[in-house]
C-alpha cells in the first residue's frame, strides 16, 4: 500500500497549480469559514456512510445475515480510498471482494455483490450527469456541455450493456489477451487465463440466475435510490461551500455542477479525477470555454473549488484510509463457505 501513500501528495499537486495560476491565497480559502466547511465535511461522510449502508444492504439481502451489518458498511466506506487515488474512480469492488472472500464467500457471489452495487451507483451517477451536461447545452454551454454527455453517455452504457449482457452470455478473457498472456506468461500465464475464464463465467451464471428474480429488481431498485440521495448529497456539499463565499449557488444548479464535473473526473487522466473536478465546476458554472477559466465577477470562484474539494475530498481520504486498514485490510476470521 505504500504507493497509495505517495498517491495522496500527487492528488495535491493540481491544486497548487490551481492556487498558483489564479493568484488565491490559503487565507482566501479560510474565508469560507469552519460552519459551510464542517457543514460539507458531514454532508460528505452522509453519502460515505449511505454508500456502505447500501453495499451492507445488498450484502445481506443475498447472504443473510452473516457478518455485521456496520462493519460490512465500514468496509464499503474503506474501500472509497482506493477509488480516491486512483484514475476513472476504479478499485473499490476488489476490495469488497477481497473483504467477501476472506470472510469465505465464493468468489463469484462475491463479485455478484461488487456488480450489483458498483451498477447502481454508476447508474445513479450518470442519470444526474446525463441532466446536467443537457442543462449545460440549454444554458449555451456547448462544449462543455458535449464533454459531459459524451464521458457520462459513454460510462453509462458500457457499465449497463455488461450488466444485461451478462445474462444472456458467458464472458471470457478477448483472444487478443489470451494469446498475450500465453507468449510472455507461458504456463502459469495460461493457468491464470483459465482460472479467470472460470471465475467470469461463474459470475455469468450468477447473473443469469438472479437479474431477473423480483428480489433482485427490489435490491436494484433500493440501491439505485440510495446511490440517487448519496450523489445528491454530493451535489449539495459545494452549495454549503458557497454559503461562506459572496455568491451563493442554488440547490440545483450545485447538484449539476457537481455531478457534471463528476463526469469529467471520469477522464483516466489524473489520480482521483484531481484537477479535472475542479476545473470541471469552474467550467460549468461559468458557461466557459473549457480552455479558458478566467471567472466573471458575478459567480463563484476558485476559493469556494479548493474549500469545496478540501471538504469532500481529502478530508474523507483519512477517514477512509482508516476504515480500510482497520476493517477491510485487517485479519479476518472465516466463515463457513457460502
């Protein structure tokens, strides 16, 4: 985990840039005040502690009642850390099935579970992106407005056709990689191929045998609505922000902006999406060119961004880094094989 820790200072690198290129002072920052700042930091761990109960939910609602409701929450919220530092938010979903699997799960439920959650929050998420780069569009904000439908189209769709299509087909490693891994892997190459071909068509199986049982529409149902109030949540944590500067920004236009920013985050291009959500605000609430960021006078500005991201971002960073090592990287018991 060590290079976790070097990835934390590399997500503050872009807002140095940020803070050195448009002159705000760390004062400019601490003008926001402790009330809007502490006020987004509960907010944020809201939608943390929603995203865990929702993964303990379906947890349960598949195994029964086989560990602790909380700590499988806590080990969802733990699992954030790995989505914080790395590109396109990937990661969580390996360590809930690192967690699952250790506490005796098949490997295959075990995804099952990552499956059915991770969907439903990209779901959720690109249904509010969606909104937001049309409202971009209505408001004149065109290429702005192209660049959050195209990510959050994109994201969206990929995610929810393997969803469905698992059900209908058994996926297996592309030839292409098949025939990679056999030229430099040799045999232990060719072991892994088969293991994975194997795992991927058990979870196929899962898929076929529960997506279309009503219990499973229930549990998508509820997740969904769990990760629509958490990305909500979200959305709401720059508006308390704004609430410490001169220019207060309405509910939801704050939901907009932060989800479409959210969907540029997506780009693979920095840790965390760092420097890309904040540019992404700026650019949406700005009606901006995305290759010019100078702000008008009359909306927020890079103060109420940094304050924002410091709020939502890094200060939920420590805590999750500490459910992870406390809860989902520490030795756990097994139970009996489900």
């Amino acid at each position: 985990m060590n290079w976790r820790i070097i990835a934390i200072p590399a997500t503050l690198l872009p807002i140095f840039i940020i803070a050195i290129q448009f002159n705000i002072k760390f004062e400019d920052v601490l003008a926001i005040g402790i009330i809007p700042f502490l006020m987004a930091i509960i907010v944020m761990t809201i939608k943390l502690i929603l995203q865990g109960i929702k993964f303990a939910y379906i947890t349960q609602k598949y195994l029964g009642k086989f560990d602790s409701f909380w700590k499988l929450a806590g080990v969802r919220i733990g699992s954030e850390f790995i989505k914080f530092t790395t590109p396109m938010f990937i990661g969580a979903e390996f360590v809930v099935i690192y967690y699952l699997r250790k506490k005796g799960v098949a490997t295959s439920k075990s995804t099952w579970i990552a499956i059915m959650d991770i969907v439903t929050e990209v779901f959720a998420g690109g249904v509010l992106s969606i909104m937001a780069g049309i409202f971009a569009l209505i408001n004149g904000a065109y290429v702005v407005g192209i660049m959050i439908l195209t990510i959050s189209i994109i994201v969206t769709s990929l995610w929810m056709i393997l969803f469905f299509l698992s059900s209908k087909r058994n996926f297996q490693v592309p030839t292409i990689i098949v025939h990679l891994i056999k030229r430099f892997g040799k045999e232990k190459g060719e072991k892994y191929i088969e293991q994975t071909n194997s795992w991927m068509e058990e979870v196929c199986i899962m898929s076929r045998n529960n997506i279309r049982t009503a219990e499973s529409k229930k549990i998508f149902t509820v997740s969904f609505i769990f990760s629509i109030i958490s990305w909500s949540l979200y959305g709401i944590s720059f508006m308390i922000i704004s609430m410490g500067t001169e220019h207060l920004i309405n509910l939801f236009d704050s939901i907009m902006a932060v989800m479409g920013a959210n969907a540029i985050a997506n780009l693979p291009i920095t840790l965390g999406g760092s420097g890309l959500a904040e540019f992404g605000i700026i650019s949406y609430l700005n009606n901006l060119d995305p290759f010019n960021l100078t702000i008008s006078q009359n909306t927020v500005g890079w103060d109420a961004v940094i304050g924002w991201r410091i709020a939502t971002y890094y200060v939920p960073i420590m805590i999750t880094w500490l459910l992870l090592v406390k809860l989902a990287l520490s030795k756990i018991p097994k139970n009996e094989k489900l």
